[in-house]
C-alpha cells in the first residue's frame, strides 16, 4: 500500500514498508551494473571496456538516484530515520553482517592481493576487473589502471551517488546541503582529477610529482615527508616545491587557524574524503556507533597512540634521510631532533600552564604521551642510522605503519565495519588528523555546540545518532556546551532534534566551556546568564 495515507501514530506503523515499483527498476538497475564488474573479475573479455565501464557505473549511479528520489521525495521534508532497527542490514542483522564481509573482503584482496582482480605483471597488460577501468584511467593520467585508481573510481562513485541520496534525505537542512556539496567536490577534485593530472604531468622529464592528494594534510598523508616523497616535490621545480611548502603550511598555520574559527568540523565534515565516505555511504549506520563509557576510554587511548606513533614514525624516517655534516646539510640530524624536541617540550608547557585546570586529569594523560615522546627522540639520537632507527630497519617501520594504520585499520576496517561498529569507526578510534584536530578544538576553537537544557525532552535522537559515540542528550539535560574533543561537528544532534536544543556555534572563547549547571526555563536572570556564557 505505497500511496496510502497512514495516519497512524503507532511508533511500529501497521503496515509494511514496501518498495515501489520504480524502487525495485532502481534495485535491478543497481544490481545490473554491480554484475557487469562481477563478469568483469571473472575474466569475462567485453569488446568495449569503455562502453561496458560507462554502462557499469552509470546503471550503479542511476539505480541509486532513482531509488532515493522514490524513498524521500515522497515524503514530507524531516529527517526520515524510522525503521532503522528493524532493517537488517542497519541493525547488525545478517544482511549487515554479510554486507560487512563481502565489503571487508573485497577491500582485502584490492589493497593486498590485486593480482585476484587482475592487475598486470611486470610489462604484462591489465585483465579481469581492473582492466575494466582502463579506458578512463588513460583518458585521465595516460596509463592503465592500477588497483589504486579502481579504489579512487568506486570512493568517489560512491561519495557523489550517496551524497545526492543524503540531500535528498536531509533536504530541509540548509547546513547538511551545504556540507555534503563541500565534501563531493572536494573528493572529486581535490582527491581525484587532480591527483589524476599531476600524474599525467609526469609524462614530461620536468616533473616527477608523488601521487598528492592536496587536501590530505599530514599525519592523515603519512608519506608527505618520505624521501621518495620529498626528492619527487624538490625535482619537480616550482610547482613541486609550491606543493611542498603549501603541505607544510597546511600543517603549521592553515589547519590550526581554521579550526580555531570553526572547530575540526572545517576538515571532518567538510574536506576529508574519510569523512565523506562515512557521511554518504555511512549515513544509515551512524546509529551504531557505541555510546558506552569503555568504548570512549578505548577510544581515547587508542587514537593518541596512534598519533603519538605517527610522529615518532614521521620524525624517524626524516631522520634517516639527513646528514650529520652541517656543511652539506642545513638541517642536520642533531638540529632536527632539538627542534622537534623543543616543539614538543613548547606545547607541552603552554598547555599544562594555560589549560591544566580545564583539562584535568587529561592534561596528565597528556603527559604521557609527550614523555614516551621525548624518551623515543633520545633513543632515535643513541640508536639510529641510515638504515636503522631504534635498531629497527627504517623501511620495516615505515612499511608496518602504512600496513597496519594507513591500510588495515583505515581502509579494511574503517569501512568495512560500517554495517558492525558504525560510520566512523576510523575516525573515532584511529585517525591521527582527528587527534590532532580534537586536540586543537578542546585548546583554543571558537567552536561550541550549544544546549537549552530547559526545553530538552530527553528523547535520546541526539545521542542516538551522534555517529561520534557521544552522549549528547546528558550535556542536553544539564543545559552545558558540548566542547569535545571527538566532536567532528556534523550537526546530525541538532538537525534530528524535534525541539530545537542544539546549535552549532562559534563564538567567543569566553564561556565556551560551561560547568555542569541546569538553566531552568523559569528563571528570572536567564537571558543574563546566556549573555554572559
């Protein structure tokens, strides 16, 4: 009964949700292009890869869009998230479950065993899947395919197509338009032509330019500072070491002055293509992020390891690469680990100075992570070489990071347990830009969200959908700012609130962080105490 009126005010509507007929055409649709890529791994020889690839793609991207179009715009303007527990592939049922496995598995075999999917041998040609991205990928950067232009293709396929389905969903939201608009150019251009071009200026014996994503800032691009990565920039004339220098620049001056204005929502919610994907395709599983007080120590542990170990890693491969001779260096080994040193032992101080009373106990868990450090600098002076670092080859280091952290964790699991753990389960426990960010947003951001405890009705949807594991509603209740540090500031608590709580703010720094107070809706001074916060 698709066209029926229900107005039943039942929390389980009576009737079953059925697809309507053009849904399951758009289903079909889907499925088709999906099985065109399926005969392609299977070695199935197309006569026109191109022709195949465009009818691919485009029957995935038009099934989508036909599909949303028939879900939402059928239905009043509001956030639709009815039914999600009684979905299985939303509610770790077996379709999520088996829809994690076939994701998680494919993502095994494209990142560590591409061979399976056809990629080409030493001057051997493309088959399988692989060569069926051929066409594009030589009208783009003048080469076959590789394993890693099939993965940018689907990423950004999936981040436009989904996108157009999340403003669908979220149309009567100006922010969440406007943010998902911010994040498909961005992975489209930023993340994808433009790496693609760069490649293609390679052709030329002038340029020599690693693959750049421009708005992967480090420690997110772990390999900016390689001494691949750094000969390639530094022979690559002025348009190498422009790249370089705007690298470095987005680390020291441009990320920290955005977040300050605007919180790491700047980057989260609105540059980076992890948060793209987790925002448009990991839309309907935001939900199962875990709100539990053991999953937020996990978290917090586990993200700064995984930063502390990013810098320590980072400064160890940069270390291997100089000299020891001042006058064939200009940054020798010795004057790069003080520097390091010092900037460190800096921030330190200024935050255990300034902030030690706002952060609390955290500044001491802080502390930790600044000692292991310093003490891993002095073991770097006593223990490395050109080929070692903390008698480890440096190579070996470098590879186990990029395995472990920038493959495994952030590919493999970051997104293949959507449907298990939630959207953004990378994010939340493993990014190293994220750490950095949350850091600089709990330190001095001018960004907030703010509550009217005396209107919250404790319904739970800001929490419930909070895809960063927060308890939104307990800051709700109490009437106090939300200042955290995981907070990516998408703005999901607020626009499913039915009573208006939430607002993302930034304003003065002055009030930012409130105690735990209730503002009752009663009481006679209230406009003076908002005024004051």
């Amino acid at each position: 009964m698709p066209h029926k009126l229900n107005y039943s005010m039942s929390l389980t509507p009576p009737d079953v949700q059925t697809l309507t007929f053009l849904q399951k055409v758009a289903l079909l649709s889907g499925i088709a292009g999906l099985f065109i890529m399926l005969l392609a791994a299977f070695n199935i020889n197309f006569p026109n890869r191109a022709l195949f690839l465009t009818l691919s793609l485009g029957l995935i991207a038009l099934g989508t869009i036909v599909f949303a179009r028939q879900m939402y715009l059928k239905k009043s303007e509001g956030i639709k998230n009815d039914g999600v527990w009684f979905k299985s592939i939303s509610s770790r049922g077996l379709i999520g479950w088996l829809t994690g496995v076939v994701i998680t598995g494919f993502y095994i075999v494209l990142y560590f065993y591409p061979q399976y999917l056809g990629l080409a041998t030493a001057n051997g040609a493309n088959t399988g899947l692989i060569s069926l991205f051929d066409p594009l990928s030589i009208i783009l950067n003048g080469k076959p395919a590789s394993q890693w232009f099939v993965y940018g293709t689907l990423y950004t396929l999936a981040i436009l197509i989904f996108g157009f389905k999340f403003m669908l969903k979220y149309r009567h939201n100006r922010y969440q338009q406007l943010r998902t608009v911010s994040v498909m150019f961005f992975q489209l251009g930023f993340a994808f032509l433009i790496p693609e071009f760069m490649a293609r200026l390679n052709e030329s014996p002038d340029y020599n330019l690693p693959y750049y994503d421009l708005k992967s800032i480090w420690p997110l691009n772990y390999y900016l500072f390689d001494s691949w990565s750094i000969k390639g920039f530094l022979s690559s004339g002025s348009l190498g070491l422009t790249l370089l220098i705007f690298g470095i620049l987005s680390i020291f001056v441009i990320s920290p002055i955005l977040t300050y204005k605007y919180g790491k929502r700047w980057y989260c919610s609105w540059v980076c293509g992890c948060g793209a994907l987790a925002e448009t395709v990991g839309d309907p599983f935001r939900h199962l992020s875990s709100k539990k007080l053991s999953a937020w120590k996990i978290e917090r542990w586990l993200i700064h390891t995984v930063l502390v170990f990013s810098v320590i890693m980072t400064t160890a491969i940069v270390y291997t690469y100089l000299g020891n001779d001042p006058n064939q260096y200009w940054l020798t080994r010795q004057t790069f680990l003080f520097s390091v040193g010092g900037f460190l032992t800096v921030l330190f101080v200024v935050v255990m100075i300034f902030k030690r009373h706002e952060f609390g106990k955290d500044a001491w868990y802080g502390a930790i992570g600044y000692f292991t450090a310093i003490a891993a600098l002095f073991i770097l002076y006593y223990t490395g070489t050109t080929d070692h670092v903390f008698l480890i080859k440096s190579s070996t280091l470098r590879t186990a990071y990029g395995l472990y952290i920038g493959s495994i964790f952030s590919g493999v699991i970051g997104t293949g347990f959507y449907p298990i753990l939630g959207n953004r389960v990378w994010c939340r426990f493993g990014c190293p830009m994220a750490a950095i960010l949350g850091f600089q947003q709990r330190l001095f951001s001018k960004f907030r969200i703010s509550t009217n405890g005396g209107q919250c009705i404790s319904c739970g949807n800001c929490s419930t959908y909070c895809e960063m594991g927060i308890d939104v509603r307990a800051y709700a209740q109490k009437g106090e700012n939300i200042v955290r540090s995981s907070c990516v500031g998408c703005g999901i608590c607020a626009a499913v609130c039915p009573r208006g709580v939430l607002k993302l703010e930034n304003g003065s720094l002055k009030g930012r962080v409130t105690p735990n107070e209730m503002l009752p809706g009663n009481a006679v001074d209230l406009m003076t105490l908002i005024h004051e916060k």
